[in-house]
C-alpha cells in the first residue's frame, strides 16, 4: 500500500513539474513567433494599395502615399497583436484578420484590435476623449479573409447575431465581411489559392522544406502571387520554414500536454485508491484495540480523518 501511495505522489510531482517546464517552452514558442506570409505580403505598400482597391475599387485615385499600416505589432507575450491594419487618410480605418480556421469570436479579437488601434489614432493625434467636443474618428471596416474548408459561407459575421441572437434589449452590433475565395486574379483571390495550395503540399509532403518548394513552384507556374514570390522567394522560405518549426513545436507541445495530462489522472487514481485503502486499515486497526492517534500513524493518514 505505501508503495503505492509513493508511486503516487512521485508520478503527481513528475506531472508538475513536466507541466512546469511546457509552460516555460510555451511562453518561449509565443514570443518567438514570426510573420506570417499574410502579414509579410501586406507589409509592402505596393501590394497594400492592391488590397485597398480591391476592397474600394470605386476609389481610383489613391495611392500608396495615402495609406498607411497601422497593423499592431506587439510581440510580447499576452499582449495584442493583429494580422494587418491599415488607415486611408483620416477617413477610413481597415482591419483584416487571416483565418484558416472557423471562430466566430475572430469578431471579438477584431473589435479589440479596433479599440487598441484607435487608442493609438488618439495617442498619435493629441486626442482628448474627456473634452466636450466630438471626435472625429475615422470609419472602421473590419475583414477576415478564410482560407479552410466550410460548407456554410455566411457574408458577413454579426456580433448580435453570433453571441445575443435573442436579446431584443441589446442594440450594439458590429460586422465583419468574410471573403472565401476572391475574385480569381485580384489580391485577395490570390492568397486564398496560395494558402490551399499550401495546405495541399502540405498534406502530401508533411511539415518539409519540400512542401514549401512546390508550394512555390505551383503558385508561380499558376501565377498566383507569381511577382512576389518570384522576388521574395528567399525570404518567404525563411518565413514559411519558421512558421512550419513553430506548428511542429506546437503539435509535440500539445501530445506532451495530453499524455501529461493522462498521466496526472492515472496517478490521481492511485493516490485516491491508496488514501481509501489506508483509511480502511486504520480503521480495522482501531478495531483491534488501538487509539485513534495510533491507527493514523500506522497507516499514515491524517487523524481528523478518523474522528
């Protein structure tokens, strides 16, 4: 029995600790994350500009001088950091979320990063929200660009209609546009192809440098996003071989964490086992003619347990 109360608490104490140590390296895997190809694409004014006239194609004049990347880039763990912002001018304020996986609560982060990001627009411009005349702010567009598999293709994700579909009472909503797939050749069209053909090569070559190769070559030979890829080819290996490190890190962090977490309910089960088993002997202990105080010492459990 006391071995196997030992066994116990010595697999508990392993499982700590092991939880210990991932935690450390999950922290380190958050910080150290790079720019996506999404965000590395963007960064570039001359493909900015292509995805502003994309989104407004009724304005014809802009240029890139007009635009400017306000995309929140802190790195620091737990704090924010968006995709990509971008503001036109003082009139319009755009932020585009990538996602390869279906949430609705992308919406939510978005509304975050709107009120990081005015915050900022208000730091930078001198604003005093506590002055009695009215702000001019300009208008936010809030976009998610996805790039996975779904049979339902809703226009649009709805703050009230996803998360207060049946409270009449509450007035405040907030949209997101949702694009699947783009026009064929515009910017936004091109990246979708881009990322299914990655998932593609990827499904057949595993999380490789090969993957990444005729990721590249497929995409260029289809001309999709061919002038930046094509120019960009070395950088886009760097960035797409760092990302493919951190899901591989991701993926062994999470298999640890489950087997850990098995392992803690196994050694849980012992302990528990154990502690009835103890607490059963002292009481035929106690049968025997021996005090409370001795029945506990014997089988090592606390005396509260047997009065």
């Amino acid at each position: 029995m006391f071995i196997v109360k030992n066994i116990a608490e010595y697999t508990i104490l392993v499982y700590n600790k092991t939880m210990e140590r991932e935690l450390k390296e999950e922290k380190i895997f958050r910080r150290t994350a790079k720019d996506s190809v999404f965000t590395h694409l963007f960064s570039e004014p001359k493909y900015l500009l292509e995805l502003y006239k994309t989104l407004h194609p009724e304005d014809t004049e802009a240029t890139e001088d007009d635009i400017k990347d306000v995309t929140i880039r802190n790195i620091i763990t737990d704090n924010m950091y968006n995709d990509l912002g971008f503001r036109v001018g003082n009139k319009l304020l755009i932020l585009v979320e990538a996602q390869s996986t279906w949430s609705p609560n992308i919406l939510i982060r978005e509304l975050l990063y709107l009120m990081q990001t005015y915050n900022n627009y208000f730091t930078e411009n001198d604003v005093d929200l506590y002055a009695s005349i009215k702000v001019k702010l300009p208008k936010p567009e809030l976009y998610v660009i996805y790039t996975g598999e779904r049979k339902e293709k809703s226009e649009y994700i709805s703050l009230k209609e996803e998360f207060f579909p049946n409270e009449s009472e509450v007035q405040l909503d907030a949209r997101a546009k949702v694009f699947y797939d783009g026009a064929k050749r515009d910017i936004i069209g091109q990246y979708v192809a881009f990322a299914k053909v990655c998932n593609a090569q990827v499904k057949k070559y595993g999380y490789t440098r090969e993957a990444i190769k005729e990721t590249l070559r497929i995409c260029i030979d289809s001309n999709v996003l061919a002038e930046y890829l094509t120019t960009r080819e070395v950088e886009i290996m760097d960035i797409m071989t760092a990302l493919f490190d951190e899901d591989e890190i991701a993926r062994r962090y999470y298999d640890r964490v489950k087997q850990t977490s098995w392992q803690k309910g196994q050694a849980e089960g012992w302990q528990k086992g154990a502690s009835s088993k103890a607490l059963l002997l002292a009481k035929k202990y106690m049968v025997a003619g021996h005090s409370a105080e001795e029945a506990a010492d014997f089988a090592e459990i606390d005396v509260s347990l047997l009065l």
